[in-house]
C-alpha cells in the first residue's frame, strides 16, 4: 500500500527540478532535487543500523525524499515504512519515490515538532514501534537561511526547536518499549544524552570516524523507550582508507550487501 496523509494531496504540493539517483548498488531508486539537500552517507548508515530482527511499523522522522527509511524497507522486505516529513516538495518527492521502489508504506505531510501538525495529519502517539532520524544538524544561531533554500532547511532547527524537541517528537510518535535510532555530528553528543535521558534508557553509541586516527565526525544512537540498562560504547566504524576510498566495510554497506552490528 503507498498512500499519503496530511492537510494536503501530493497532487497540490509544489514540484521541483529533480535527477534520479540509484544507490545502494542500483537497487534504491531516488529522485530528488537538483538543488537542495542530496542524500548521502548519513542515511545509508542509518538504514544499516537498523536492527535485523525488527518487524513492524518503522517511522523515518524527518524523511526528506525517504531514502533512510526507503534503505531501511530495501534492507529488511518485511518493514512497513511511515515517512514523516513537511516540506511539501520533498513529501510529494517520497511518495514517489514510494512508488518507484515498490515498497509498502505511507508519508505522513505534518511538522514532526508539532503535536497538533501530527494528529491533523493522522499520526497518533505511539504509532511505530522503530523510530528512525537524521536531526537537522544546525541552531538558527548558525547562520541565516533562506526561505528558498530546500538544503539549508533541512538542516537548521526551526526557532522554537532544537535537538531535545527533535527527540521529545520521536519518542512520542514510538511505542511503549519502541527503539529509537539516531544519526548525528559526534560534537552533539552530550545534547544528544541529556535530551534521551529520562525518556530512553540502554542506549548504544558508535563513533563514526573519517579515517583511523581522525576524531570521530558522526555518531549513531540506539535507545529504547522503558529500559533501565545501562549506557553500551560500541566498537566505532571508519569510513575511508587512507587513499580515501571506503573501507570494505563501508564500501559493502553502500552496496546494500553489509549491515551495522550493535
């Protein structure tokens, strides 16, 4: 079933000029904008980590085009994918790319930081048990965004929002024992901590680095609503080889061929 729920019908969302990309050793089929945010490593990583005994409702909040959570449906056949996302022009772009991949699932066209947004647009609280999400990385402190750039806004927090909103938004859309599964900058890491604790407990961190020997850039998250177990460092991941080429790990994981072990 592909199917969209919001205020608004694809049919009225704004188009954009796109490319189609393949990914995943040509198995994903992405369409995305020519100018804005593109996917990238972030994603593929995130889609790996997804645990491989998960069934059920998966949730990618804050989807874009859908490419973590498409990755995730093309990784595991039997996921049934919820792609939340507001912008209009990349809500229309991931129920197409839906479409094109042959997957079963749903956009959702609300604001994740929003309650009301998200009960207008049908998502009850505790809708998923897997909660999977790629936070924007910047504060508006950051810089100036324009309006019209699709990029720059996928990656600044709105005004009223922030990381410990982002969070609080996909703990609630989770169930009562659902996973919650981070990507983001390595520097983020204590607000990433403080923002879980309380609502999460067992949580799990890799350290994701440029190459061996660099700090690392990037860490993945893996919290659980309702546990007590303690905090786990998982063994870190490096993504280059020294002549900049992908380790055999990284490189199999892009090719749709290799998973993340927690």
């Amino acid at each position: 079933m592909i199917s969209s729920a919001g205020p608004d019908s694809t049919a009225t969302f704004p188009m954009v000029e796109t490319a189609t990309d393949l990914l995943l050793g040509g198995r994903l089929k992405l369409e995305q904008p020519l100018r804005g945010h593109r996917a990238g490593t972030d994603a593929i990583l995130l889609a790996a980590a997804v645990p491989e005994d998960f069934v059920g409702i998966l949730a990618d909040a804050g989807a874009g085009v859908g490419t973590a959570g498409l990755a995730a449906g093309l990784f595991q056949s039997d996921l049934d994918l919820l792609l939340i996302e507001r912008e209009p022009e990349l809500a229309a772009l991931a129920v197409r790319n839906l479409a094109a991949n042959g997957l079963v699932g749903r956009l959702v066209h609300a604001d994740l930081l929003d309650p009301k947004s998200r009960r207008a647009a049908g998502l009850a609280d505790g809708a998923a048990g897997l909660v999977i999400s790629n936070p924007p990385f910047l504060d508006p402190a950051d810089g100036r965004v324009s309006p019209d750039d699709l990029r720059a806004r996928a990656h600044v927090f709105d005004e009223a929002g922030g990381i410990e909103s982002w969070i609080r938004a996909c703990v609630a859309i989770g169930s009562a024992q659902a996973e919650i599964l981070l990507i983001h900058r390595a520097d983020r890491l204590s607000e990433l901590l403080a923002a879980l604790q309380g609502r999460t407990g067992g949580i799990s961190v890799i350290a994701i680095h440029p190459r061996v020997g660099e700090e690392a850039s990037r860490v993945l998250i893996r919290a659980k609503k309702g546990s007590r177990a303690p905090l786990r460092l998982c063994p870190p991941l490096v993504l280059h080889q020294a002549d900049g080429r992908f380790t055999p790990e990284v490189e199999a994981i892009h090719r749709g061929e290799a998973r993340i072990r927690w």
